[in-house]
C-alpha cells in the first residue's frame, strides 16, 4: 500500500496542475493565431497546386527545381516568409515571453509553498522568497542564450519545405488540385510544429528555473527529489526509475536533472504522403505528451 502523500508534494502536484493549464493555452493561443496564416495563404497554395495540377495533365514531369522556379511559387514563398515573420515578432515573442513570465512565478510560488508547508505551522515557517526578479535575465532568451526570435526564425524554413514536400507528393500519387492543396496546408503546419515545441520547452524551463532559484535561496533546503508524473501513457521508463530519488548534486545541475518529453523531431510520412514528425501537432487541439520539468 504506497504511503500517502506529505503536503509539499500536494502543494506541488497542484501547482503543476496550474503549470498545466498554462501550457494548454499557449499551444491552443498559437494554434488558433496559426491559422490565420493558413487563411491568409490559402489563396496562394490553391493557384499553385492548381497550376502543377494542370501542368502534369498535360504530360509535364514536375520536378522540385521546376517548382522552384515557378511564378506562382516564388509569390507564395514571399508570402509565406512575411506572414510567419509578422506571426514570430507580432505575436509568438511576446506571447512566449509572458508565459515564460507566468510559469517562472509559478514555479517559485510552487517551491515557496511546498516550502511553507513543511513546518508545523504557517507562522514558524523562516526562509527566503525569491521574486520574479531573481530569474528575468532568462525572459524573452531561449536555454542556450539567444533571442525567442532567433530560435522561431527556423519556423519558415520548416514551413515552406513542408510545403514543397507536400505538393510534390501530390502530384506524384495523382491527387487532385484540392487535396493537394489541402495536403500543402498541413505540410506548411511543420513550422507551427516547430514554434509549439519552442514555446512548451521555454516555458517549462522558466518554470523549472524559478522552483530551482527559490530552493536554492531559500537558506533551508538542502537538495530535492524526482516527482514524476506517472499519468502519461508515454512516460520514459527512466522517468519512473528517478520518481522519488535524492538529488545530491549540485544546484547548477538541477535544471539538466529532468527528462523532458516533447515532440520529437524524428522524420516520417503520413498517411497523405507528404512529411510528417513525430509528435506532430494538431493545431487546434494539441495532442502532447505531459511531463514534470
């Protein structure tokens, strides 16, 4: 019979609840946002797949090189590079980076709490509290230093080779114009893919980054243990091999103790043909593997 649980781990798994709730909008926020890219572009995908669709009736051999030096191509190409440009400074940065605010706070509320909980009573509880102060140098940057920007720039280069990829697998399995249309709106979804799994991992580090700081500032704690999440379908069995072991390293290394699971980026084909990933994202309603950071 396991024991039950002490109320620093309840305060805990609530607070990873909130973390959870958080995550769920970014990804249905941006999702929703990415579609008016699509509605934007659709125009363009539908008079290019329109006109490869024409041309191989006619007895054309499609080739990559050909598509690229198509007029309708380098319209939509353009069109693409501007639209998910404004998407990535307009609306991705800033949104990622108020999350990654929210979940920063989060974590160090988490840790606070859990901490508070620990003594016999909310008035003997003695210890520091950090504010959102001690961590804003990792708001707005990814984890290895760079501007959210300059990571999300790769988002256009995913999308409009998911494009490609999408059309020229249309027209060699005889689809029509408009289902190869329909396939070259998802293709272009694989840079979405991409700026989603930015924004969850991000995120989840801010908050990772704040329980740590609080922890290590608080004066009274001395390491950790693993909390896993055992409710997902897809947990690492390493995962649950570390659920409830000591941490006895270092501070600095408690950020790289955790085993992130998020989509992967291991290439496949889908049932349409085109390029798909691992993990690839429903853009109205994500369909992802939950860990704890």
């Amino acid at each position: 019979m396991p024991l039950p649980e002490s109320e620093a781990v309840k305060v805990i798994r609530q607070y990873r609840a909130r973390m959870d709730g958080l995550d769920e909008a970014l990804m249905r926020d941006m999702g929703l946002k990415w579609i008016g890219i699509e509605q934007a572009l659709d125009a363009d995908i539908a008079a290019l797949a329109e006109e490869m669709t024409r041309r191989t009736i006619q007895g054309e051999v499609i080739t990559q090189q050909m598509i690229w030096k198509a007029e309708r191509y380098k319209i939509l190409k353009a069109q693409m590079q501007e639209q998910i440009q404004r998407f990535n400074v307009d609306y991705a940065v800033p949104r990622i980076t108020k999350a990654q605010t929210d979940a920063a706070m989060l974590g160090i509320n988490a840790a606070a709490e859990s901490i508070a909980v620990s003594y016999p009573s909310p008035l003997s509880a003695s210890f520091n509290r950090v504010n959102i102060n001690a961590v804003e140098s990792m708001i707005g940057f990814a984890g290895d230093g760079s501007p959210l920007n300059t990571l999300l720039k790769n988002d256009y280069p995913d999308a409009y080779n998911g494009v490609t990829d999408a059309l020229i697998n249309g027209l060699s399995s005889g689809k029509s114009s408009s289902q190869i249309a329909a396939m070259m709106r998802d293709g272009m979804g694989m840079g979405l893919d991409r700026s989603l799994l930015i924004a969850r991992t991000e995120t989840q580090r801010a908050y990772r980054t704040g329980s740590a700081e609080e922890y290590r500032s608080s004066g009274v704690c001395k390491g950790f243990f693993r909390l896993v999440k055992k409710a997902a379908l897809v947990l690492p069995v390493f995962c649950r091999m570390v659920s409830g072991l000591n941490w006895r390293r270092s501070w600095t290394t408690i950020l790289m103790a955790g085993v992130r699971l998020s989509p992967g980026l291991k290439e496949q084909r889908n049932r349409n043909g085109n390029r798909a990933r691992n993990g690839s994202l429903n853009r109205t309603k994500p369909n992802r593997g939950k860990y704890w950071g």
